[in-house]
C-alpha cells in the first residue's frame, strides 16, 4: 500500500515536472545569416575589388580578370548551394506533409 501510494505520488510529479518544462531555446541562425550577409559580406567584397584595382592600375589585366572568373564562379557555387537548400526544403515538406 504504501509502495503504491510512492509510485502514484513519484508518477504526479513527474507528469507535473514534463508539463512545466520550459521549451528548448535554438539559436537563431537566421539573425546570424543576416549579419553576415549585411555587415561582413560588403566589406570583403570591398577589399576584394580595392585589390583587383590596385592589380589592373600596376597592369596585371590577365591575373585580375582570372580572380575575377573564379570569384564569379565561386558566387554561382554559392548562389547554387542556397538554391539546393531551399529546393531541398520544398522537397521535405512536400513529401512528408
């Protein structure tokens, strides 16, 4: 009787202590990304080209318009990364909702 009396009162405290669990808190990469793409981004990109016009007034046109190609195609990477994330998402939602 008493064992019983134990297990009902340690079972009201438990369902009590899952009722009153706070949610879990993430972390909002969305603001980071933010961030990022409005502060650091520019500044890079400003650097960047600060150097390709410092190579092209010295006459180095061929090794700046070959940085310049691969920055593009590094942007399309990127571009083509964030299209698979959100094509991704799409496809997740679509097949299990």
């Amino acid at each position: 009787m008493i064992a019983t009396e134990l297990a009902q009162q340690a079972a009201a405290v438990l369902q009590q202590a899952t009722l009153a669990a706070p949610e879990p808190k993430g972390i909002n990469t969305e603001g980071i990304v933010t961030f990022f793409a409005s502060n650091i981004a520019p500044i890079l990109l400003a650097v960047l080209g600060v150097i390709f016009i410092g190579r092209a007034s010295r006459g180095e046109i061929s090794k700046v318009l070959t940085s310049s190609a691969i920055a593009i195609v590094g942007l399309a990477f990127i571009a083509g990364a964030a299209t698979l994330f959100f094509v991704g998402d799409a496809l997740i939602k679509l097949i299990f909702n």
